[in-house]
C-alpha cells in the first residue's frame, strides 16, 4: 500500500515544537544543560528517529538515506553510526520503554492507593498487611527494602508495627532523578500518542484531550484543582483494578505491550511572562576624520 503523504506545513510544525520545547529549554537550563551538549546529544536522537522511519517505510537505512531525512551531514552519520558499532559502546542509559515502568516501591504505592485498603497496615499477617501488598506486586524484592524506600521518599512512615500511608506526600531524592524518570517517560508517551494522531500510519486515534478554561480568579483555579486532584484519584483506582487482574492474566504468556494514562493539571496568568532578550544599544555613527 502506498505511504499516504503528510499534509503537515514544516514551517508551522517548527514553530509548534519550538513551543513544546520552552519548557524542556528551561528544565535544561536549570539543570546546567547548555546548547552545546543539547545540539550534540540531539544528533543522535534525529539519527535514531530517521532510521526507525525509513524501516516503518521499508526503505534501505544507508547514511545517505539517514543523511537526507535528517538533515544531519553524512559526516555525522557516519560517525555516529560508527560509535554505536563500537563493542564497547554504551547504550542509552534512558529509554522511553525503560521509563514505562514504574520501580517496585512506586507499584506497591499505587496499588494501595487504588486498594481500598486502610491507610494504616501491619507490617506482617493475613489477609491484609504491607507485607501481603508488597508480595502482590513483586516476589523478588522483599517487603522491608521496599518499605525502606517509601519511607525515605516520604510516602509512608512507620510506627512500630504499623505502616501508615502518607496520600498527597512524595518527597523525591536530592537530584531529583525519580521525578524526572517520571516527567521524561509519560511526556514522552504523550507526546507520541499525539504525534501518531497528527501523522501516524493507519486508523487508529489514542485518547489525548484536554480542557481549557480562562478568565479565572486564583479562588477558582484552586477550586479546579482540587476537583482534578478528585477525580485523577478515581481515574487511578479504576485503572489499577482494571490493569491488575489482565496484567497476571497476560504477563505469563507472554504479553509484550505497555500503555499508560495520564492525567495532567497546570495554571498560570492568561498572559505569561514573555521573556524579554536585551538589545544592544545602536551604536552612533562615527563622522570620517580626514587629515
């Protein structure tokens, strides 16, 4: 069948994505990211990208194809092709699929937000116990490193034999990495499911809405937000129970696709901040001197 062409303007697809990336660009400055690692490190991702496309369009993947759908000089290609045959190259310490799935002490978190379970468990006994719960999502890690872990993250703390749930309460390491693994992951998988909804091959559509409302006072505002705090709380306890059972149904025989819902709730002033960049002062025209 052949490829059905995108209608998509590169001129105004630029300037959207240069409105994604207002954000990440400040995340990067924050973190001491400057443009000279981005404009080295992004290489590789159009790299990657342009190889993964022309497979989807079963086209040979040679530097020169890479070359012109990406834009990158054949000189990088190569040379970056080169680095990644290298047998002692690292691969991608960070991958979307990698960031898909949440650490253990993250599941038994979220399973007994979505429980119904008391907020406060006994360490150990049946039926219910943080050790029951913690054994529900893995075998290979024992209750007390995971407790360990929730309670130097904040989310739970303990009182002797009795583990009390801290709700609304994550307290990220110092360098943030959890926080960011999370951002970066169910950003990434957003993005991609709109990104297939505007040029992805085939007729299926992922959910990817929004609701947009201005004109507010603070009051208001915090009164939305507190409503999609509500109702994100019952969006997670409906799909936990859902993805529990399918997913001890599926996982052993076999089961090898991942999908994640997401909820998201931000505000600001209608009309922001625009950043402001300094202009140079003209300067006066000097008048010839002759001698």
């Amino acid at each position: 069948m052949e490829e059905k062409k995108s209608h998509l303007d590169p001129d105004q697809v630029l300037q959207q994505a240069l409105i994604i990336m207002q954000p990440l660009v400040l995340w990067l400055l924050r973190s001491g990211v400057r443009h000279p690692e981005f404009s080295v490190a992004i290489k590789r991702v159009f790299l990657e990208q342009a190889a993964g496309e022309l497979e989807r369009l079963n086209a040979k993947q040679t530097d020169s194809a890479i070359s012109m759908l990406s834009g990158l000089h054949r000189k990088d290609v190569k040379a970056i092709v080169a680095e990644l045959a290298q047998p002692d190259s690292k691969p991608t310490e960070i991958t979307r699929e990698s960031l898909g799935r949440p650490t253990v002490p993250s599941q038994v978190m979220t399973r007994w937000l979505a429980s119904g379970w008391p907020d406060e468990l006994p360490m150990t006994g049946f039926p219910k116990s943080f050790e029951m719960l913690s054994r529900q999502v893995s075998s290979d890690v024992h209750p007390r490193a995971v407790l360990n872990e929730l309670v130097r993250l904040g989310m739970a703390v303990q009182d002797g034999d009795t583990i009390h749930l801290c709700r609304n309460a994550f307290v990220p390491d110092e360098q943030m990495t959890e926080a960011g693994n999370l951002l970066a992951g169910s950003t990434a998988d957003h993005l991609a499911a709109g990104v297939h909804n505007l040029s992805g091959p085939g007729g299926k559509k992922f959910l990817e809405q929004s609701v947009f409302a201005d004109g507010l006072f603070s009051e208001s505002i915090s009164q939305l937000e507190h409503l999609a705090g509500a109702l994100w709380m019952q969006v997670l306890n409906a799909m936990v129970r859902a993805a529990v059972p399918l997913s001890e149904k599926d996982e052993p025989a076999g089961g090898d696709q991942r999908i994640r819902v997401g909820m998201f709730c931000y505000s600001e002033p209608a009309q922001p901040r625009v950043p402001q960049v300094p202009k140079k002062k003209a300067r006066k025209a000097r008048a010839a001197s002759g001698k």
